[in-house]
C-alpha cells in the first residue's frame, strides 16, 4: 500500500503523512476495486474543511492500484499474437519512438517456442524477439475496444514512465506493465490551472527523493508530454460533449465541478467532494441533486461497507470528515 511506502514533503521538512490523505488514498482503491458491483455503480460524497488536493490524492490511490496489478506475462504474450497484419504499434528502441504497422507475427527461427514480432514504420522493416516486447512494443488503443485515447508520438513526448521518483517506489517490470496496458482508470474534473499547480508542488518523500503527485498522474488533456497516460481530465468549464466510458470512476474535485459536469458522468461510479468552505449555493444544489437520485433511483446504501473497507485499509475516517455512500442502477 502507498501509504506505507511515502511521507509528507512540507516546508522543507519530513513528516508522516496525515490521516486525510491517507483516508483519500484508501478511497482511490475502493473505486478502483468497487467501482462497478453487481452491475451497479458506487458513489461516494465526502464533506471536508477544504477540498483543495483531495481528489488528486484519491486519484493517485487509483494509480497505485493500477501500478502494483498483476500482469501474467503469458497474457501479454498473447495480446501480441493476436495481433493481425496491418494492426499499428508504438515500437520504441532508446531515443527513438514511432508508430510502426504489424507485417506478421512468425515462430524464431533461432529460439523453439518463441516468436518474433515482425512491424514496418516507412521503408524500414524491423523483427522483434519475444523476450524484448515488453520493453520496445506498446500497444495502441485504436486495436482495443476497451481503450479510447489518442496517443501523440514525436520528438516532444515521452514514452513509458521515466520519473526517478516513481522508480525509487515500483520495480522496473510494474512500471513497463503499466504502460503497455493502456487505459483510462480515472477521470477527474476541476480547474486546470489548480490542478496544474497543486500537482507541481514538491510535497511527497521517499528515501531521500522528493516527489510531486503528477509522479503518479499522468493526465490527458492536462500533461501533454508524455505518451502515457492513466487517467483524463475534464474541465469543469467545458461545454462540449465528450465520449466517456461509463466504468471508469469520475472524481468531481468540488461541488461546482459536479454540477457543471454530471450531466457527462451520470452513470459513471463516482468521488463528490465537497469544500465547506465553498460557496453555500453550490453545495445546496449539490446536495439537493444526490438526495435526488438515491430517493428516486434504484439505489442500495453502502455506507457502512465503504467505511469497513477504509478500516481494513489501516485508517479510520478523519475528524472532521464526512461520508455517504451508495450504489446505483440504471435502467
């Protein structure tokens, strides 16, 4: 668990980390592992003294979950044998990234039982040995159904996760598994200029290295310098109208944000955090709008369930915090 593993960055001082943000940790995994439950959704509202970081901080309890999974390697194996002709990669060798086409994935003529991966980028046809795919292959979201993001390739983008901090807390073969599963594990809503300031900021420690939660969050939409990414971010001033897969968590990072953008979310499972802090008409409608849905809709409380699962997490809820929790089907 990450909160065994990190300590507080503050004011040129190490501290333990306190209790909220561990609390905020253990809510990330809930939603990453609960999420969707006998195909209803789980949502979670969460009163504090002040909202700022708190839905960074679920998000990067996400992430870890997502970093520490385990992949069998047969199952990335098999993902690239069923690749057909034709079907785009991200090959990467060192400095050099680029999309490339499969030609054929063929037996090793060298090695029995192993296969080579057989790709083409412009005149230039390369052969991939098994034992080197998880660390040059990538692959791309257009050939899987279950992943919808774009991915840029060039001179300006990094490939995999090269952060020194998030190598000083997972191994080398977690963090290439992340990246060549990708995927969006998380959308977050707020204000991007926040978000942006608040995920710079020098705050976590480990062994002697500083760290800032953007480590751990690789936002669409928000970083544009990396080819990975696990989750995206929503404005909560944007008006467009986005395609969202309705099993991946949304985190509303204030009561604003989740009357500006519910609308794009509604069925997805759900983190609401509400500021006391923030404007009273704000949390009015907020709070008007979720007794709402869980008087009218097809809903099972799970209060009690939520804060057993924050307890076997090794916290107990906070002073000062509040929790509700239910789960939700629609029709």
């Amino acid at each position: 668990m990450i909160h065994k593993e990190l300590q507080l960055f503050l004011e040129n001082n190490v501290h333990p980390l306190p209790s909220w943000i561990i609390f905020a940790f253990s809510l990330g995994t809930f939603l990453h592992e609960k999420g969707i439950e006998d195909n209803k959704s789980s949502h979670i509202v969460v009163s504090v003294p002040s909202e700022q970081y708190f839905a960074l901080f679920v998000a990067v309890g996400i992430a870890d979950k997502v970093f520490r999974k385990p992949r069998n390697l047969q199952s990335i194996r098999q993902q690239i044998l069923n690749l057909k002709k034709g079907n785009r990669i991200i090959y990467q060798d060192k400095d050099l990234a680029r999309r490339a086409s499969v030609i054929s994935v063929e037996p090793s003529p060298v090695i029995e039982g192993e296969f080579i991966l057989f790709i083409q980028f412009g005149n230039i046809k390369l052969g991939i040995p098994e034992q080197q795919w998880m660390e040059k292959i990538i692959l791309l979201e257009e050939e899987y159904t279950e992943i919808k993001r774009s991915r840029k390739v060039s001179e300006n983008y990094q490939l995999r996760i090269s952060s020194p901090f998030m190598q000083n807390i997972y191994s080398s073969e977690q963090l290439s598994r992340a990246s060549f599963y990708p995927g969006d594990y998380f959308y977050i809503v707020g204000d991007k200029e926040d978000f942006i300031e608040m995920m710079s900021e020098k705050c976590l420690f480990k062994n002697g290295q500083k760290g800032t939660i953007s480590d751990f969050l690789y936002l669409e939409n928000l970083q544009n310098n990396n080819s990975y990414s696990n989750g995206k971010f929503f404005s909560s001033r944007m008006k467009n109208t986005h395609e969202v897969n309705e099993n991946v968590p949304v985190l509303f990072s204030n009561a604003l944000s989740y009357r500006k953008q519910i609308r794009l979310f509604h069925k997805n499972p759900s983190l609401i955090v509400i500021g006391r802090s923030e404007h009273e008409n704000h949390i009015d409608e907020t709070m008007s709008d979720i007794s709402r849905r869980v008087l009218l809709g097809n809903t099972e409380i799970i209060t009690e369930e939520l804060v057993n699962y924050v307890k076997n997490y090794g916290i107990s809820i906070p002073a000062g915090i509040e929790l509700f929790s239910w789960r939700e089907q629609y029709c």
